[in-house]
C-alpha cells in the first residue's frame, strides 16, 4: 500500500522499504531497455583534467570551446551555456584567478560550495527533487569514525580556504552533515568510454536503494542522469541499483559497501555468494 501523500513520479513512487529505509518501486510494467526516468542535475562540477574539452555547464565534449574572458580557465559550447553556468561558476571565477595554480580544492569541495550557493538561490525544490530533497539525504553521522570526520574538517577547511564570496556558510555541524550526505549521495559522471567526467547531485536518483543484482542501469547524457530498466519490473516491485562495481567478489563488494554506504547488502547474489 502506498502511504497517503507518498510523492510519486510518472511510473514510480517513493514508499518505506522494508528493512531499507526510503526507496522507489514501479508504478508500471518495464521492459529491458525501457527508460523508467531521467533526472537532471540538480548541481554538478565538471573534473579539472577535463577542461577545455568538456562544456563547463552542459559537458558536451567539442572543439572551439569559448573560454571565461576572466579565469581563462572554464570553457563553454556559447554564450548561453555561459550564462546558465554563471550562478555557479562566479563562486570560483574569482578565487581561481588569486590563486593561480594553488587553487586545488577536491571536487567534493567544489560540488558542496555549489549545493551551499544554489540552496541560497533556489530554496523551493527543483526538477532534480520531485521524490526526494537535497535536505532528506541521509547523513550516517553517528557511523563516521574518526577518520572519517577528520576527512570532514579538512574539507570544511578547504570550503573556507578556497570560497569567500558569494556563499553564506552554516555552522560547522551543519556543514559536517552536508559533506557527509554528499559522500553518500554523491555521482560520478562518466562519458561512453567510462571516462571521468565530474561530480553531480541527481537527488531523485538518490531515492533508489542498492542490490548485487540491480533492475535498473544509470547513464548519462551530458549532466542528465537516465534511469533503465536491465530487468523485466512488475508494477510494484522496488526499483534497485548497484552503488559499487560489481566485478568484485561477494566479501570486497560488501566491504566497499560498509566503507562507503554502511551496511551490508543481503540480496540473493550475496546470500549465494555466486559472484
């Protein structure tokens, strides 16, 4: 039964999955290769090493980038790609040009400063959150360990290093339950050659929960994440992803799992240990 008010997409809604937490399951029968949804980014932060081939804004790979008049280090398709990466490139524009090459910060650092900016500007939820909030994201913060949170402050102290204007900060715990959410719920966005392009939030996308033996593929297509179907799925089954490489044995990809995500999967390929 789907709890009273549950927010739903076209052909799926968020509902409490058992032993789970949140997840999302099909309103509607998938077939192998049918796209369930697509999600865009609600922010992402284009890898350094790919700049000048990629669209700092769209990631389209092309020849003839127009470069930042300013920073001469951020590249777009036109003006208009520009001007829609402005919001979010202003935060760095500056900083990159008083720091010249010192201007190091980690991507992880880059996409919260611009979570921080654009929940300033856009606090009413976007086209990335119609199933799942930014602010929803889980957190672990009682299962970071001590290395974990030190990891943490150095990134807080990065944020601060490296942004100063333009961002109004919360306070430090505030900002240690955002970094911490986004070491959970951030993407890597790869190109066809599963080459790293840049880090991005796709809260919907966030929603799904893991399995060994997913029902679902996402790929991307610039910063749009989709979401297929690689199994047949029955309406009101859950929708599930793999967070992990799934080359690995059982043991490592439980291990992988523990590190990153805190728990441990129990779907049928790890309970048969098979793969």
């Amino acid at each position: 039964m789907r709890a009273e008010g549950a927010p739903r997409g076209e052909g799926q809604e968020r509902f409490t999955s058992p032993g789970k937490g949140r997840g999302l399951r099909a309103r509607q029968r998938f077939a192998p290769g049918e796209l369930l949804f697509s999600c865009p980014a609600y922010t992402c932060v284009l890898t350094v090493s790919e700049r000048g081939n990629h669209c700092e804004c769209c990631f389209a790979r092309k020849e003839g980038l127009s470069k930042c008049g300013r920073c001469k280090q951020a590249f777009y398709c036109n003006v208009e790609c520009q001007k829609a990466d402005w919001p979010m490139h202003k935060l760095e524009c500056s900083a990159m040009c008083v720091f010249g090459q010192n201007w190091n910060p980690s991507e992880t650092v880059r996409l919260t400063a611009r979570i921080l900016a654009k929940q300033k500007t856009h606090p009413e939820r976007t086209q990335s959150e119609k199933l799942l909030a930014v602010r929803e994201f889980e957190s672990h913060l009682d299962k970071l360990d001590n290395e974990k949170r030190e990891l943490i402050q150095n990134d807080i102290a990065a944020l601060h290093h490296f942004y100063s204007k333009h961002i109004a900060y919360p306070d430090n715990a505030a900002l240690v339950v955002l970094f911490a959410q986004v070491n959970c719920n951030g993407f890597t966005i790869e190109d066809e050659e599963l080459s790293h392009l840049g880090s991005a939030i796709f809260p919907d996308v966030a929603l799904m929960n893991h399995s060994c033996c997913p029902n679902v593929i996402v790929t991307y297509k610039g910063t749009l994440a989709e979401v297929r179907a690689v199994q047949e799925i029955e309406p009101g089954d859950e929708i599930f992803t793999s967070y992990i490489d799934l080359l690995y044995p059982t043991e490592d990809r439980n291990d992988r799992l523990r590190d990153s995500y805190f728990f441990t999967c129990d779907c049928r390929e790890c309970i048969t240990k098979e793969k």
